[in-house]
C-alpha cells in the first residue's frame, strides 16, 4: 500500500513537473488559471510532529531541496503556494545532519574543549584482572559526532516505542 502510496505521488509530482519544465514555469505569474499550486510542491515532513528533528526535502519544480545545518542553525525546507521556502530554526541543542539533535549538543566545542587539539583521550580505571592498581584506556573522539547521532537515533526510536 505505501508503495502504491509513493508511486501515485511520483507519477503526480512528474506530470507536474514535465509540464512546469516544459512550459517554464518559474513562479505563479507562469502557471495556467485556475491550476492548483499545490500540487507542485511536495514536502517530506510536513504535518509531522516537530519536523526540525526528522531530516527531509521538499521537491518543487526548480529542484530538489534537503533539509540542511547552516552555521548551527537548521535551515527548514517547506511548501509555500506551490514553491521551496527556507525557514530558519535556532536549534537548542545543535544542528546536525539536517535536523535539530533531540538529547545530545553535536557541537565539539560544547562536549569536549580538548578534541579540538586531540583525536583521542586516556582514562585510568580499575584494573579488571590485572595485578597492576590501574589500566589506561583510550578513547578515540574521531568519531564523536557519528557515536552521539546514532544514540540520539536509538533514543529517538525507543521514545516512539514507549508512545
């Protein structure tokens, strides 16, 4: 069904945007009368709860655009008449990857000053089964910001469980 679903707006979206690009449409001024706009302009996340936190793209007939981070802040792609328009979102705990992050700040400078000057940091712990009173471990903060996407993700997913 949600296939069907998909395959009914593909092919809406494509007769649309042939006849847009055919007949160079390029704002409201270029379309027919009586042609209904909306139909031009599809928008992954629309009437979803709190969109700033799922990554999406809105599709006119200029193009295709996804949702994406600009110097920290979200930069929100909707429909409005038939067109992209880009809202700007402050996130309160960062931006990344085109949605605002829901548990965890991604900002390097906020989780840990140091990894700017370091890829990685040492830990002493308690020895597990080792005569010495302490073990060293490393941890690599290459990654950091993939590690707390993906937990955010997994957090994200166990919170739509629970509903």
């Amino acid at each position: 069904m949600k296939k069907l679903v998909v395959l009914i707006l593909f092919v809406l979206l494509m007769g649309n945007f042939s006849y847009a690009s055919i007949f160079g449409v390029k704002t409201l001024d270029d379309l027919p009368e009586g042609f209904n706009v909306e139909e031009l302009c599809v928008d992954t996340d629309a009437g979803k709860d709190n969109p700033e936190y799922k990554r999406g793209y809105v599709q006119d007939i200029n193009g295709l655009y996804w949702d994406q981070c600009v110097d920290g802040e979200l930069v929100e792609r909707t429909c409005q008449d038939g067109f992209v328009k880009d809202v700007y979102v402050t996130c309160k705990k960062g931006c990344y990857q085109g949605a605002c992050v829901k548990y965890f700040n991604l900002q390097h400078s906020s989780i840990l000053p140091i990894t700017k000057l370091f890829s990685s940091f040492f830990v002493y712990s308690p020895p597990k089964k080792t005569n010495s009173k302490y073990y060293l471990q490393s941890y690599n903060l290459e990654k950091i910001n993939e590690i707390l996407y993906d937990i955010d993700q997994r957090l994200s997913r166990i919170e739509k469980q629970m509903k």
